[in-house]
C-alpha cells in the first residue's frame, strides 16, 4: 500500500516550542470514503494561532492531542475524488492534516482558480491572512481619511495587507518590525509613512510618539507585549483597536499582568475589540474579490518566504518566533505542474 509522512505533536512546549515537539512519521496513505477527495499537499501554511494548539487549554481552536497529527492551512491537488464537487487535479485549499497526503470532505475545501494568481496566495493574502487583514481593518477597526493607523507584526502575512489597506483608505500608516530589512520593505516599498524597529529602538514610547504627532485613532495589534504598552498612552479620543494576534506573549508560561491600563479607555473613549476571521465565514467571497482586485490593478503588494521541503516544516513554524519572515510564511511540499 502506498504511504506518506506525516507530522505529529510528539510533546506539549513549555515556554517556547523546540524540534523535540514535532515527531515525523511514516503512515498508510489515506483512502477517501464518500464525498470526500485524496489531497496531494503542494503548500503548507504555518501561522502563529498554531502555538494555542499546542497547549492543553481550551481556546477559540481545539488543542492538538499529543501523538495525533496537527493541521493547518494547505493548497493542495485532489488526486483521488469521491465527490461530485471535485476532480482529479483540481486544486484546493482547506484546513488539513500536516501531511503529504490528506483525506477531506469536500464541504470543507475551496476550489483554486490559478488563472488568478499563484496558487501559494490561496494561504496568505488571498487566503486566511489576506480576509483576516481586510475585515480586522474594515469592519473592526473602520479607519477613516486622516486618521494615523498603527500596526504591529506590520511586516508579516497579516499586518502588511492591514497598512496597505489603510492607506487605500486615505489614512496615514505607521508599522512596527524586528529588522532593518522589513522596515525599508514597509517604507520604501509599501510606502508606509512610517517604521519603527523594535528590536534596536532604546526608548520604544519616544519612538512611537515621534511617529505619531497626532496621536493614534487605529491600532491593529498583532502582537501585544511592550509595543501595545507604547502605544496606549497615544490613543485619541474614539480610538479603535482591533485585537488580532498576541504572539510576544505566546511562549509565556506566566503571562505578565503589567501596569493596569484601562483607566485611559475612559479618557479616551476608546473602543478595544477582538475579533476572529471565522466571524466573517459567510463574507470570505466579497473579501477575496476585492483583494484580488487591488492586486490586480497595482495597489496591494505581497510577499512570501518559502521553506523547501515537508521535512522542515516544523522549521517553518519555529521561524515565526524569531521573526524571520517577510510576508507570509509557507513550506513547498512539492512541485505543482500546471
């Protein structure tokens, strides 16, 4: 019988995730039973929220069992269908096993157009990242002419579409990153009116207040921890902040309380909100649309770091921690023949 490889949860992490977490594995390929397709993995995704799923806790996405395979975001091509909805070399995008090879219902993927655009996207910003970036600005955080946006991670998968955005809606945009490289990609590339890093800056609250004469009317926080205490002080009056990510806190094992800050809500009027991208299940159609769009006519760039190879995904994910990534984070599993 054919087989394929899989990766599983070898151990849950304490504090920051090692190689000793994941567990390569050799395994029967799978057989698709009615309505379902046998997905060849060309892309694989890897993303912060994936760190909650390593943990024994309860959380808006159910843990991984240790010994069981994770999942996460793939394109991949059907090879084998049981489902009206799909055929042989279709290709498809879901949430899958980490896996070369993946069994699916078919209600569960998302047909791939490549005439649209390289089918990598369909994971990053004509994917997750992308609609999570569209309606985490739009409709959380509704920016408005004028206003001064920051954003944190602003470099990575979710906050470069998250800048852009906001300056195709006539805001002024300031991001933060964790290298020299990503901030002359936000300012000279992207054309962001401003970029701090984090990492050299001695005095981060100066640094965001230089950036930010005006003060602050939309946050989009990817990642918590001292760059959203910097930024707090400066919210104006009916700020919003839209709380996507907190990944400077993900490897804690105590997450530190800090200084109490919601006494300037008060002042401020503020609106604080987190969201998730699976609110707006029913609406990924007009988001896409409308993405595709802007590439298409020039106004939205991207980016993408591609790991070779199945057997470093799991460097993949650990790269995220260190701040590697330019863009969206993905592993090739294997060549795509169009």
């Amino acid at each position: 019988m054919a087989t394929t490889r899989q990766w599983r949860l070898a151990s849950r992490p304490v504090g920051e995730p090692t190689q000793a977490n994941f567990d390569l594995v050799t395994v029967d390929r799978p057989v698709p039973g009615p309505n379902e397709v046998l997905v060849r993995t060309l892309y694989q995704s890897v993303d912060p929220y994936m760190r909650g799923r390593m943990r024994d806790a309860e959380s808006y996405a159910e843990p991984w069992d240790v010994g069981e395979p994770m999942r996460a975001g793939v394109v991949g091509e059907v090879i084998e269908s049981n489902a009206a909805a799909f055929s042989a070399g279709d290709i498809v995008t879901g949430d899958l096993l980490w896996a070369e090879h993946a069994v699916a219902d078919a209600d569960e993927l998302r047909q791939v157009h490549p005439e649209h655009g390289p089918i990598s996207t369909a994971l990053g910003v004509l994917g997750m990242p992308g609609v999570t970036a569209y309606f985490g600005l739009l409709d959380v955080a509704e920016p408005t002419p004028g206003d001064t946006v920051v954003v944190s991670a602003a470099a990575g998968a979710v906050g470069s579409v998250v800048g852009q955005l906001a300056q195709l809606s006539g805001a002024r945009v300031v991001g933060t990153a964790g290298s020299e490289a990503k901030v002359a990609w936000l300012t000279d590339d992207l054309g962001f009116d401003a970029a701090i890093n984090y990492k050299t800056t001695d005095d981060l609250s100066s640094a965001v207040d230089d950036a930010c004469p005006d003060g602050i009317d939309v946050y989009f926080d990817n990642v918590g921890g001292p760059i959203t205490d910097a930024v707090w002080p400066r919210l104006n009056i009916r700020a919003r902040v839209a709380v996507c990510g907190q990944i400077a806190l993900y490897n804690e094992t105590d997450v530190p309380t800090g200084p109490r800050k919601l006494g300037k809500l008060i002042e401020s009027r503020a609106r604080v909100e987190g969201f998730l991208v699976s609110d707006y299940e029913g609406r990924w159609g007009e988001a896409l649309e409308r993405l595709s769009g802007f590439i298409r006519d020039g106004d939205l760039q991207y980016r993408e770091n591609v790991v070779e190879g199945f057997e470093n995904a799991p460097d993949a994910f650990l790269g995220l921690f260190e701040g590697e990534n330019i863009g969206k984070q993905l592993v090739k599993v294997a060549e795509y023949e169009s």
